[in-house]
C-alpha cells in the first residue's frame, strides 16, 4: 500500500471507499455482494444470536446484512442509516442481544466487517486516511465535535494511525475537478441520505498543476431520509392510524402523533420495538376506534417491516425523478398500501425541505461573497440531486449550461482519494 492514500466516504446510505496512487484516476474498491459485485456498500448492520448459542452474536454489514435481515427478520436487529445519530447528544447507546452499543462501537463494527469484505483489496491498510464529513451533521441540534470524537474511534479501531476529515462536497470538487481544462469557480452540491451540503471552490493551473481555494460553504442536516418521511407521513402512517382517535374514560382523544415521528429516523425505526411506546401501542389496539389500523402498526414494527418500507419508498422516488406519476405500493405480511403519487404532491409534500436545502445555497454563495454570475459550474451529486424538484432549485439560479451532475455515488471518495496528493493538506482536510 506504499504510495497509495485513501479515501472513505462514510454516508448515510452508502459507503464508498477510493485508492488513489501517485497519478491516473482513483480505484474504488469493490464488493462480492451476494447479487452482485458492487462498490456502494449500504452502511447497514444486522445482528443475529444463533439458536444453538444464544448468548453469542453474528454480526454482518453492507449487502450481507440486508441478506441476514431478509432471510430471518424477526430474529434479526437490523439497522441502516445510523450514521444520522453520531452528532446526536442524546443517543448514549443501545442495547443488542444483551451487549451495550455506542456509536462508536456501531461504526468499527461496521468498518471491520467492511475491511474483510473487500478482502486483499484492504489487507494492508495506509497509516493515513481522508474521511469525508458533513458541513452540517445531521439533527436538530448537532454536536459536531463529539461527532468528529466518535469518527476518530472508529476509524482507529480499523488500524489508521492519521484521521483527517475533509467536507464531503469538497472530495467531490477534486473529483470534477479532473474535468476542467480552463480556471473555474465550482459550486458542489452533495445531497446524501441525512445531509445537503454546499462548497464553492476556486480552481486554477499553474504549471500544469490545479491549485484550490475554498471560497465558501453551508449545509444543513436534511436530505433524501426527510424526503422519505414525507412519503411515509402521507401514504403509510394514516394507514397505520396516524389521524385517528381511541377511547379513554369516555372521551375520544387523538392517537398521540409521537408513535409516527420514528419513521423519520430509519436509525430509530428499529429500536421501537423495545421502547415504552411501544408497549404503549399494544394497549391502544383495545381502546383504538379503528383498532384495525394500531394492529398494523403494530404489525410494521413487530414483524421489522422497516427495510421493506424503505425500499417501497426508495422505488417512489426513484420512478418520481423520471415520470409525471408513479405507483406507491407496500406490500408485507397482513398489510398492502398503494396508490398513484403525481410528482406535484411529492413536491408539495417536500417544501419544507426544499426551503431549507435553497437557504443552504444561499448561504453558501453568501459566505463566498458572490451573486449566480460569479459562479462558473455547479456541479451537483449525490442520489437526492436526481430529484427534480432540487434540480430545479439551481436552474432557477444558475444558466442551464454551467450544471452538471453525475457520477452520484463515487465522485467524493475518490475526490478524498485524490485529495491524498495534494502537497499541502492543511487547507483541505484537518484532524478532529
């Protein structure tokens, strides 16, 4: 691995990790998954107790802990998005077939288990290595330093001795920056799973030579996990009861809208079996005026129908970003919800975060100190930039000709790969 640097982006729904040697292209590390060969590993993890020894645990990531989920879902602890906790104060740890969790322990177990599926690709791993990280993590009050702290145990319990973070949108400047045959000022938008994150970015050649100057930057901790609440809010929770009343002491009162703030979270869905709402939610079936509607609650999150759930609502999106309408169904055990979504309902549902993400932009631009003229390309990536609606907050910006976009799920781990060249770091990426 002499020569080689090493980029990781850590993200939500995927993790991508990039090697870069000292010229040519960055390499992405690919995965035996189970299907198919892939080099977007789902930052996801299962837990499973064997039968036959019930105080031991099997742990699997990626596409390999979607395959233990699936052939056993109620055995097995599955959790996918838990990236969104890490600057998160209030979540301590977890419990799992009897063993505490923190965050920290969540993510080295998910990145050694990453390690031994990429096999010698990994064997041997470089002393340094660049992680991306989010302008804004994700949360309503953030803490980012214990973020960075719980990043730097992790990371160290894979073996590197040097963690430096980088922003995320600023791996995917150097990665588009390949691109560029004349000076340009860039303006990156990475729209993952929990974050949208903006970076406007000077390049110029000087002997031969791209040399970057970080103008400005913003973000804000909603993205494609936000938009899937949306969908869940609308379609799947008055289904499940949301809206509905039960009977107390003779009076009608509301089904308390808590119980359907977790489909907000994928990271949180599955703890809810063990939470006292839960328990809550069994008693409400007796005393619901449509208990049919608790039972299926109750069905969803005893049956773990969370990663079916997700990809119901991924398969919306995704049909959304290239058709007027499109067929929402979910399909599990005793429930089946469908119905047509025209793409203007998505979008109205969305408008909150839509606002947010176009404040983002503006913040950016603002700390840069320039109006849409003084920006020469917008690069955007990330899978929630295949979102009309988001698109369109930057075509009512900028001229159709400066955007760009592609390359969605690689561009910023082997943008941090590339980054490992550089022959001064300090501006780009720093320690906790």
């Amino acid at each position: 691995m002499t020569g080689l640097s090493i980029g990781i982006d850590f993200g939500t729904t995927n993790t991508v990790v990039a090697l870069a040697g000292a010229d040519g292209p960055a390499h992405l590390i690919k995965f035996p998954a189970p299907e198919r060969e892939v080099f977007a590993f789902r930052s996801a993890l299962s837990f499973y107790a064997p039968p036959d020894l019930p105080n031991e645990r099997e742990v699997e990531a990626g596409p390999w802990a979607i395959e233990a989920y699936v052939e056993d879902p109620l055995e097995t602890r599955f959790i996918q998005s838990f990236k969104s906790f890490a600057a998160s104060e209030s979540f301590t740890e977890t419990q799992i077939i009897g063993r505490r969790y923190q965050f920290e322990d969540l993510l080295s177990a998910f990145l050694l288990k990453l390690r031994e599926h990429a096999g010698d690709d990994l064997a041997q791993l470089p002393k340094r290595v660049i992680v991306g990280r989010p302008v804004t993590f994700a949360g309503g009050a953030p803490n980012e330093d214990l973020a960075l702290a719980r990043y730097e145990t992790g990371f160290r319990r894979l073996g590197f001795e040097e963690i430096l973070y980088s922003y995320e949108p600023v791996g995917a400047a150097f990665f588009f920056a390949r691109e560029l045959q004349e000076d340009a000022t860039v303006l990156v938008g990475d729209f993952g799973g929990g974050t949208s994150d903006f970076s406007i970015i000077r390049f110029t050649r000087e002997n031969g030579e791209i040399r970057s100057t970080p103008l400005g930057r913003a973000g804000v901790g909603v993205a494609g996990d936000a938009f899937d609440y949306r969908i869940i809010d609308n379609l799947v929770s008055p289904e499940l009861g949301k809206g509905s009343s039960y009977k107390s002491f003779g009076k009608i009162l509301p089904v308390p809208n808590r119980y359907y703030s977790t489909f907000a979270r994928w990271d949180q869905l599955a703890l809810m079996r063990a939470s006292r709402d839960m328990r809550e939610i069994r008693k409400l079936v007796r005393e619901a005026v449509e208990p049919e509607k608790i039972e299926r609650l109750v069905e969803v999150l005893d049956e773990n129908y969370g990663y079916r759930l997700y990809r119901s609502v991924s398969a919306l999106k995704e049909a959304l970003s290239s058709q007027e309408k499109a067929q929402f169904k979910f399909a599990a055990g005793s429930i089946d919800i469908g119905r047509e979504v025209a793409r203007g309902e998505f979008e109205d549902w969305i408008a909150p975060e839509l606002h947010l993400i176009e404040d983002a932009v503006d913040r950016a631009m603002s700390d840069a100190g320039l109006n849409a003229g003084g920006v020469d390309r917008v690069f955007l990536t990330g899978g929630s930039s295949l979102v009309p609606a988001v698109r369109e907050i930057f075509y009512r910006r900028f001229d159709a000709s400066k955007i760009e976009s592609g390359s969605e799920l690689e561009s910023i781990a082997s943008g941090l790969a590339l980054m490992g060249r550089e022959r001064d770091l300090t501006k780009w990426a720093r320690g906790a």
